[in-house]
C-alpha cells in the first residue's frame, strides 16, 4: 500500500511537473528544430543523408562555425563582386538557414527578415530573393563528420542591412 502511495505522488509529480516546463517554454522553443520539406518551396532532388534517423546537426550543436572552402572570407569576396543591394535605404537583417547534406548539396532554405530592433518584419522582398538566391548559388559547403559517418548539418547565414547594403555576414 505505502510503495502503491509513493508511486503515485511520484507520477503525478512527474506530470504536473511537465506541465509546468511545457507552459514556460512559451515561444521560444529550447532548440530550433529541423526543416521539413515544403514542395512549394523545396527542389525535390535535394536528399537528406539519413532521413529515417535525423541525425544531422544543428549549427549551435559545437560544430565550428563555417565548413566552406576559404571559410567566410570567400563568401564575403563572392558578395561583393555580386553587389547585392536595394534601393531602399532599409536597416534590418536577413537569415537564410538551410541543410548543408553529407555530399555538400544544400537545400531547404527558410528566410526571415527582420527591423533594426530584431522584430519581424518585411524589409525589402526583392532584396530578400536576391539574398536567398545568392545563398543557393554558394557550392563550397563541406560535409562534416563525427566518429567517421558524414552527416548533414543546418547553417545559417545572416546579412546584416545598412542603408540598403548589405555591411556584415553573420555568425
């Protein structure tokens, strides 16, 4: 009778314990979560390494920042010859996030666009695709690899937006 009592104060606990971490987990969620595929948005030929297992890696998991032939320096080169930029004197930023797959390929790229005080907002869409189409054109990305099995990963890229240009590339 006394193991049956203490079984289940220790399960409503543990119950009314997850209840309470799922209310303060609020809008922000512990983890970023992965992309799903989106046939509106998604070219049907990019492949996940293991789809079954989801095993690739988000970029805030101690991977290092940039896996990218010349690292972010090169990306940068490759901006600036591309002179990106809007009419628009807007300030704000831009994220393009999307899944670097165990050959390199990318694919399931999201964007979101946000104000000089981080709050979601459109700044410009036509200076958005450019950015997102510039972020697909990158094919330097390297497969990374833990205890010998190459995995994809998750790599984002934030543009940073002064006066309409584009004056930093995040992380």
């Amino acid at each position: 009778m006394i193991r049956a009592v203490y079984f289940f104060v220790a399960f409503f606990s543990f119950v009314l314990m997850s209840c309470q971490a799922e209310k303060s987990s609020g809008k922000y969620p512990v983890t970023v979560g992965n992309i799903e595929f989106d046939e509106k948005l998604d070219d049907p030929t990019f492949r996940k390494c293991y789809p079954e297992k989801q095993i690739d890696v988000q970029y805030y998991q101690g991977t290092k920042e940039f896996d990218y032939k010349g690292e972010k320096i090169a990306i940068i080169e490759k901006l600036t010859n591309e002179k990106i930029s809007s009419e628009s004197k807007i300030n704000g930023y831009i994220t393009v996030r999307f899944l670097v797959n165990c050959e390199g390929k990318t694919g399931l790229f999201r964007i979101q666009q946000m104000n000089a005080d981080l709050k979601e907002a459109v700044l410009d869409k036509e200076l958005g695709d450019k950015l997102l189409r510039f972020t697909k054109s990158l094919d330097g990305w390297i497969p990374k690899e833990i205890k010998g099995l190459k995995i994809g990963y998750y790599q984002y890229l934030t543009y940073k937006i002064e006066n309409g240009k584009v004056s930093e590339v995040l992380p």
